[in-house]
C-alpha cells in the first residue's frame, strides 16, 4: 500500500503491499484499481447534512465506486465485511474507554455501529454519538457512483482539543479501511455476477 500527500489530500491505493498491514485489503482480492481519498476539506453539501454547528474538526474520505446502492446503510454494511475483525472489535473499545461514546453496542434499527441514527435521506444518513467532552457525527453519503465518509467533531471541553487530534489519526486510518471495504466487497460482488 502507498500513501501520497497532494494538495490537502491523502490518497490511499488498494494495492497490497509486503508489509502485514490490519487496515489493508487482503490478500488476493481483486481490488487494485480502487482508491479511497482523505480530506480535510468537506465539501459544502456534505457539511449541510450535519447538524453539528461549528464543528472542531472535520474530515471527509471520499471513492468511487461502480454502481450506486439504493441506500447508505447498504455501503455501511459491505464495508464492515470488508473489514478485518480485530479492527471491528477495537473500534468501539477505542471509542468508549478512550473517547467515552455513550453507544448501544446491542443491535437496533435506531443504531449503526453504536451510534444514533439521527436523521436519514434518499441517498445519506447522520449517525451521532457523544461523551463528556465531545459530540460526533458521522455522515455516509452515495450518489451518483460516489461514496463519502465524512467525519465532524465539537469539542465541549478542553480536554477535547488534547484527546481528538491523536486519536484522529486512527480515525484516519479506519474511515479509510472502512471505505476501501465497501469498494472491495462491491468489486467481489460484481466479479462474482460477471
């Protein structure tokens, strides 16, 4: 796998590399066509589809991807099966013990990963959850042959500003495995129909 910084955004290719990496596809899946990118920028009618007023932090990783799901929760579905299991088991430890997410880790039609599902629209949906000392929401959004990931954090404490930026860089990392997931699970799919 390589990294490559232009112009405020990081480019993640699929490929595999040599070295053993938990966030990178395995091996021997057909994948090497698909990038995902970070950003720090979120484009103005993502941002709207939040409703968390002068958010901290923002991020948004962004993909192409083949065929348009009918709906969000779908690619938030394919990405969690493209996703090594040890990383879906750490994601809401860190979430609760480091960032103290109050999330219902028991399955419901309410919930996504833990989190609230907050509102939802044809081809998107907000997920928020929230601590002591920071709010989040996460919306997913598919249109058009593009799926974007995009991330938005208030701080309510201080103690936010020291906590987040860290953790932010596995934040990176996940919101990428998630996406690259989602486009190698589509990519088996429509091999698989080929």
């Amino acid at each position: 796998m390589y990294v490559c910084y232009h112009r405020g955004e990081q480019k993640m290719s699929t490929v595999s590399s040599q070295h053993s990496n938990p966030l990178s596809p395995r091996r021997g899946k057909s994948a090497d066509t698909a990038t995902a990118r970070w950003r720090r920028e979120v484009p103005a009618p993502i941002r709207s589809l939040s409703a968390l007023a002068n958010p901290d932090y923002s991020d948004i990783v962004t993909a192409t991807i083949n065929e348009t799901p009918a709906e969000p929760e779908q690619v938030i579905h394919a990405a969690l099966k493209g996703v090594p299991r040890g990383l879906l088991i750490l994601i809401p430890f860190v979430q609760r013990a480091v960032l103290g997410l109050r999330l219902k880790l028991r399955p419901s039609p309410d919930h996504l990963l833990g989190w609230k599902i907050a509102d939802r629209g044809e081809n998107w949906i907000r997920i928020e959850a929230a601590s002591w000392f920071l709010t989040g929401h996460v919306v997913m959004h598919v249109d058009h042959g593009r799926m974007s990931f995009a991330s938005f954090i208030r701080y309510e404490r201080r103690i936010a500003a020291l906590v987040w930026p860290p953790v932010s860089l596995i934040h990176r990392q996940v919101a990428l495995a998630l996406v690259r997931g989602a486009i190698r699970v589509q990519q088996e799919t429509l091999h698989r129909q080929a």
